[in-house]
C-alpha cells in the first residue's frame, strides 16, 4: 500500500487526522481555507488535499491546484455525487464514510496523481525534444549554407596555392586562409552531428573494438587520480555504425566523466544486448531528454558510469543543447553532448541519463542492432590520378561553388556541363547523354534534387556514374539509400584534391 502526505483543509476539530493515520498515511499540512493551502503548499508538499467544503468555487480552486501543483483532491460531502468525467482532478466520498471506502478514495486519488504527473513527464520530454528539433533544423540550415561557402573558399584558396607557385608572396596567405575554412568546416561538422544531418559512412563494426580503442586512447588523457575500466562482451556485437562518429560519441562522453571528477574516482565501461518493448516506448521506461524518439528493437546499450558531482535535475534538461556548458565560458565550448546527441539520433538510437547532485553519473548510449544484412558500398579500390577527360555533368544550385568547381576541373582536363537544379540536369542530360560519363548532383536543389535526378536517368541508363554531394540533408535515409544503390557521397565542405581523387576513382571503376 502506497503511503499518502494530505494536505487536509477544515475549519473544526474532528476525527479525520486520526483516521488517516490509522490507516497509514499522514497530515503534512492543515489550513481553514484553499487560499491559505495554495499558499502553502510550496513549502509542504504533499500528495493529496482532502476537505470537507464543497461548492462551485472550492471546485474552482481544486482545479487550480491541479494545474498548479498537479495534486488531486478529495471532497467529503454530505450527499452523493458522481464524477461527471473520470479524468477530472478530484474523488468524492459521503462524510459518512467507512475506513474502507475513505481508503479507496485515497487509493483513487493517489492513481490520479500518478497519471497526472506522468503526463507532465510526457509533455516536458516532447516539448524537449521539440526545442531540440527547432534548434537542430536552425542550426543545420545554417551549415548547409555555409558549408557551400566554405566549399567555394576552400577550392579558390588550394587552386590558388598550385597557380602562383612555391616563391609566390602570396602562397603563404593562401595556406593560411585554406587552413582558416578547414576549420572553420570542423564547427559546421560539430553543428550537423547535433542537427542529426551529418552524412555518414556506414560499416560494419564490433562494437567492443570500437570501445576497446576509445578507452585505450583516453586512459591515458584521464589523469593519474581516475581510472578507467572497460567491462567487454564475450561475443562479437556487429553494428552498422560510422565508427569515427560513434567514436567521438564515447570520447566526449569519457570527457565529461573525467571533468566531473575532479577529486578522482573511476569510470566504468560496460554494455549488453537489450530488447525495447512497444510497453517501453508506450510507457517511457527510459527516460532522459531524448525518451520520445524510443523505438522497439533490439539495441546494444553501453553504459559510461562516473563518480562525480553529479548532475541536477535543471540542468539535466539543458545539457543536449548546443553551447550549454557548466564549465564557465571559455573552458567548453558547450558542444560536446549536443554533437553526442545528433550523431546517436543519426544512428537511430538515443541516450539517457541517470544522475543525481553528489551520486555520479550514468549515460546510457542506446544503438540499435541491425536485424537484416544490408548492402555497404566499397570502399575505392585505390588512389588514382586527379586528371581527366571525361565529360562531367555537375548539379548545383550555389552559382559560386558552380563556377569553383568548373574552373577547377576543367583546369584538369574534364568537360564540364553546369545546371542549377534538378530539372536543367535532366534537359541537359537528355541534349548530352551520349558524352556524360559522371554527374556530381546536390542532394537539395530546387525543383528536383538530387534523388530524383538519379532515379530518373538510372532507369534508362545504368551505365553513367554518380557522385552525390550535400552540406547536409534532412532526409534520414540517405546513408540506407546510398548503400542500397552502391552509390557515393561527398559531404561539403571539401578539398578539391579529395573531389578529383573521387571523381577519378568512381571513373576509373567503371566497367
């Protein structure tokens, strides 16, 4: 039998505080009136208000302190009364009770407040993951943007450095500002992992491998007051992951561990296989800011397990967003977690949280386990020349990054055909297809993107090549559909040798 704290209104002296605690439960609190209870009850917090006042506006206050403080009340009245709608904030019960029935009540009171509270719980995670999907979606339009001017940035500033030469006063200059863009493209990396748009290069990894090189990498970077230990699974456990992005999953997470510890303490490293439920997504027995994206399957859970301060309930809330840190300005720059967070989202799994002030911390990464064997495309078989003589249809809706990379690989020795959306790489392809041997295509562009443009030309030739290219996508199933079409993907921003040594590696793998 669950125990109730009652808040107890009445203005006489009678027998009720004896028979509530006959039967188990306890007055925390006692005022004459609703007004003196709502302002009281922040300092007595309790489970239910019990009083023997009924009318129209103590029924008004019940429902205010429903919605205030989430608590159901009981109401003792003189005759008998239903309830007219079962999910209403109160219990009647006739003041010529009998314990049995008075304990019922309180029982049925006592369900209601449960409920109550777990669809506030409810209703906080999905306005959580709302905010965090608002945020995601902003910050990721943002890098796709800027991820394209990078791009253009990056090419000028390489194409530059092999126009003007090693005694050039200039090279210098153009060293420093392609240096400057590659950095600034790692910030828009870490912007999409949070915005879940990154795009990834699946494989087929043992996750206790991965695990193992983390934690072999980080012993060492953890200080001589903590220690690390690794719990690893007897039996291989092959998920289809990127390796370096989970990878830099377990090291912020590790890194947060260490931080949190500054007295020393140790952190322990263990995960198993486990089976989600439609009970466990419908009833939300994870919990944790990323809860409403619960899925059931079968996952593989690897817990990190600190020592350390511990983390409050407020900040518990925060700490997936971009740029939130509680290590003051200037130490962190408040990304870890928030890239965490988007790149298990990506992967379709999600991560809870167990902590309290003063108890450690416990952050269980969730990875779903693949159920059937999909198609991963090769890796290129090998470096090849960057020059050419192909001709190659490129679709780009950036004017800038177009007239880049036209300059650049025409430089090469490559044809090139330009188009601005989906539906001028069509026209254009359907004028040229005897002389196409390659299209570059951007996933997002107006009219048609990229996806379409493919599906449209492969269904009648299947012998031109493809080569796929994004600052991010909103759609989930990229990587799935890559793999699925054995087709590549170059993320921007990139290097003009890396996109030459691609262009030429997926040509010179034509049959």
């Amino acid at each position: 039998m669950e125990n109730a704290r009652i808040f107890l209104i009445t203005k006489r002296i009678n027998t009720l505080p004896g028979i509530i605690n006959a039967l188990g439960h306890e007055v925390v609190a006692q005022a004459d009136n609703f007004v003196d209870c709502i302002k009281t009850l922040p300092a007595d917090p309790c489970d239910i208000v019990i009083t023997e006042d009924f009318n129209e506006t103590a029924q008004k206050y019940s429902y205010q302190i429903h919605e205030q403080f989430g608590l159901p009340t009981i109401f003792i009245t003189e005759g008998s009364f239903a309830q007219k709608d079962v999910t209403e904030p109160f219990v009647f019960v006739q003041s010529e009770f009998s314990e049995s029935d008075f304990q019922k009540s309180i029982e049925l009171a006592l369900y209601k407040g449960r409920m109550e509270r777990k669809l506030r719980e409810s209703e906080d995670q999905l306005r959580q993951s709302q905010r965090l999907e608002s945020i995601g979606r902003f910050a990721g339009g943002i890098a796709h943007e800027f991820n394209s001017l990078l791009t253009v940035i990056i090419g000028y500033a390489k194409y530059g450095q092999q126009q003007v030469g090693e005694k050039s006063p200039v090279l210098e200059t153009l060293i420093e500002i392609h240096e400057t863009a590659r950095t600034a493209a790692l910030l828009t990396k870490q912007i999409l992992a949070f915005s879940s748009n990154q795009i990834f290069s699946i494989r087929q990894v043992d996750i206790g491998d991965v695990l193992s090189k983390v934690v072999g990498f980080m012993r060492p970077l953890m200080g001589e007051t903590v220690e690390i230990n690794l719990v690893k699974h007897s039996d291989s456990v092959l998920l289809h992951i990127d390796e370096s992005q989970i990878e830099q999953v377990f090291f912020n997470l590790l890194t947060n561990a260490r931080d949190a510890m500054n007295k020393g303490g140790r952190v322990v490293v263990q995960y198993k296989i486990t089976t989600l439920s439609e009970d466990d997504s419908r009833n939300r027995r994870i919990v944790g800011p990323t809860a409403s994206f619960i899925q059931p399957g079968q996952y593989v859970c690897v817990a990190i397990a600190d020592q350390g301060v511990g983390i409050a309930p407020e900040v518990q809330e925060k700490i997936f967003e971009p740029f939130f840190t509680t290590k003051g300005h200037g130490v962190a720059s408040g990304l870890g977690l928030s890239v965490a967070y988007g790149i298990v989202r990506q992967h379709k799994g999600f991560i809870d949280v167990k902590s309290s002030p003063g108890q450690g911390a416990t952050f269980e990464v969730y990875l779903p386990v693949p159920q059937v064997d999909v198609k991963l495309p090769d890796e290129p078989a090998g470096q090849f020349g960057t020059k050419g003589h192909e001709t190659i249809l490129i679709a780009e809706d950036t004017d800038l990054l177009k007239k880049m990379l036209k300059t650049i690989l025409s430089d090469m020795g490559y044809t090139i055909l330009l188009a601005g959306d989906g539906d001028e790489a069509l026209k254009m392809y359907a004028q040229y297809h005897n002389d196409i041997r390659l299209i570059l295509l951007d996933m997002v562009m107006p009219k048609k993107g990229g996806r379409q443009v493919y599906e449209e030309i492969a269904e009648k030739n299947n012998r031109v090549k493809f080569l796929f290219t994004s600052g991010y996508t909103s759609d989930d199933d990229i990587v799935e559909f890559a793999q699925k079409e054995g087709v590549q993907i170059i993320p921007k921003p990139y290097d003009p040798d890396e996109l030459a040594s691609k262009i030429r590696s997926i040509l010179d793998g034509a049959s």
